[in-house]
C-alpha cells in the first residue's frame, strides 16, 4: 500500500501527474491533493479521474509509478 497523490498543476505537456508520497518528484504541499491509500497507482488514477472528469489527461509519475505512466 502506498499514499498516493495529485499534481494540480498542469505539466507543461497537459498532463497531471499522479506520485506516491515518498516520490522526490512529489509537488510541494500547496500543489497536490491527498487520492488515498491505494495498492496498485491504477486505483489511484482512477480516483483522481472519478474527481475531476473534466482532466482527461491524468498520467501516473514515470518515476513511482511507472506501471502506470503513459508516454
Ligand atoms: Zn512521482
């Protein structure tokens, strides 16, 4: 299991990113929201999109979630 939490801002190329809380790349307090506690970042993907459905690009971080990156 892993907490796992939202980029809200935008990445340059439109994504937002999904990370796990230990991720170097996870964004500064300010800058994300809390998904859950998940086992697989799929579940956490999914929340994110259940969340905001107008975000129809949510991307998992290729560094902790690379099972769940698309490029
Ligand atoms: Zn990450």
């Amino acid at each position: 299991m892993a907490n796992y939490y939202l980029n809200t801002n935008q990445q340059p190329n439109g994504d937002y990113e999904v990370h796990t809380g230990s991720c170097l790349w996870l964004p500064a307090q300010s800058n994300r929201e809390y998904l859950g506690d998940f086992s697989h970042c799929s579940y956490a993907i999914s929340e994110a999109k259940r969340r905001h459905p107008s975000w129809n690009r949510i991307n998992g971080c290729k560094h902790c979630c690379p099972g769940c990156h698309v490029s």
